[in-house]
C-alpha cells in the first residue's frame, strides 16, 4: 500500500516540476486567448480553402502565380541566388529538423522544463503530417524544371512544406516566447520579425523556381491554424484565471525564475 501511495506520489511530483507550467491571468487575458485561436484556425482554413479552390479553378488568386514567378525572375542576379540558395539550405529538409531538434533539446534543458518544448514539437509534427497528407492527394504540378535553380524536385507543389515548417516553427516559437512577456508590443514586434522572415522564405522558394505564390500563401494560412490549435492547447493546460493579486505575484514569479522569455 505504501509503495502505490509513494508512486503516483512521485509522478505528480514530476508532473508538477517539468511538465506543469502554470500561469495565472485575468479571466479577459484567457478569454482573449481563446478568441485569438479561434480566429486563427477559422480564418487561417477559411484562406487556405479559397486559395485551395482559386488553384482548382486556375481563377481569382491563382492568377497571381505567373506574373510573381516573372517578376521575381526579372530581378535575378548573381548575388541574390547566393542569397536564396543559403536561405533554402538553412530552411530546408537536412539543417531545418536539426535547428528544431537543438532548439527543443537546449530549451528544456536550460528552463528545466518541458512543457513549451514539447508544444513546439507537437505543433511541428502536426504540420508536417497535414502537408505530408495534402500534398500528394492534390498532387499540384511545379513549375517548369527549366525554371528549378538548385536540383530537380518532382513532388507535389501545393502547399509548400519548406514554407509551412519555417511559418510553423518561427510562429510557435514567437508565441510560446513572447505571449509569457507583461509587453506586449514586444509580443507584436517579435511576431512582425517572425512574419518578415517567413515571407523572405516564401519569395526564395518561389524565386528558386521550386514553387508558386499560391502554395507559399496555402502553407501560411495553415500554419495560421496550427498556431492557433497551439495557442488553445496551451491556454487550456497552462492558464489560470486568478485575482490581480495572484496575477501580479505569479508574473512576479516567472520573472525571478527566467520563465517569462
């Protein structure tokens, strides 16, 4: 009797130490919480599906695709190639998984907790199975090969999965970051970043010839809905409504532990 009492015992002492990341905030900051995820999952699906139906009917936004794809050709020089094709090793399929992977590690190591890095895993995972699972099923053709800068891809276009993991990865990231942060322009300025970056990723895969404007805009509006499931989960594990005071003490707290950033 003793030892089963000592085990759960234990568990919930772990449970409490490394998984637990408890936060307490005014029933508006939560309820807000829960808005802001929600918009994103219904608008982040409701643009991917219009984008999705304008490819399927070669009308509306689809007929952005050709003039971006020669626009962007129209300003290829030497150097910028230099500057895609470092970008799309960075965020490409060898070192992107192992930035995700030491990044997950060394977070939960330095915070001792692991909590927001297993979220950031879950939320990663979670895109890579959607595009792993639309891509071949709408089977979308790429560009021309004559147009492909780098070696010949004969996968799927739509939607990007170099696009959606970098939009998945910064945006988690910022969330989980910043949404701890008592600023929160400093929140907004991270996100801006974090945007910045995804689009840059966005115009090197077009202007590498790998893919098009439409599935670039697909694979962020459905980062848009990975966020926003990621924000929901972690409101509803992590988040208390409290008193002001037990607000004040618990942002406190998580200020003197290192916790907020």
């Amino acid at each position: 009797m003793t030892e089963t009492t000592e085990r759960p015992g234990r568990l919930r002492r772990f449970h409490e130490k490394f998984l637990v990341e408890e936060r307490v905030v005014p029933a508006s900051a939560k309820r807000n919480l829960y808005l802001i995820s929600i918009a994103l999952v219904v608008g982040g699906l409701t643009a991917f599906l219009f984008i999705f139906d304008s490819v399927l009917e070669a009308d509306d936004i689809s007929a952005v695709d050709a003039p971006v794809e020669r626009w962007l050709e129209t300003g290829q020089t030497d150097w910028l190639t230099t500057v895609m094709t470092v970008i799309a090793f960075v965020f490409g399929p060898i070192v992107m998984p192992i930035i995700i992977l030491v990044t997950t590690v060394t977070w939960g190591i330095v915070a001792k907790h692991a909590w927001r890095p297993l979220l950031l895993a879950g939320g990663m995972l979670l895109g890579v199975i959607i595009v792993q699972v639309l891509a071949p099923v709408i089977a979308r053709e790429r560009p021309p090969i004559g147009d492909m800068m780098l070696e010949i891809d004969h996968t799927s276009s739509f939607p990007s999965g170099h696009v959606m993991g970098v939009a998945d990865f910064l945006f988690i990231t910022t969330y989980l970051v910043f949404s701890r942060h008592r600023r929160p322009v400093i929140t907004v300025l991270a996100f801006v970043v974090a945007s910045g970056i995804v689009l840059l990723t966005a115009a090197c895969r077009i202007y590498l010839g790998y893919h098009w404007a439409t599935d670039a805009l697909a694979s962020i509006a459905l980062s848009l809905v990975v966020l926003g499931i990621v924000i929901a989960v972690d409101t509803w594990r992590t988040v208390r409504v409290g008193t002001p005071s037990e607000v004040d003490a618990s942002e406190s707290t998580r200020e003197e532990d290192g916790s907020v950033g």
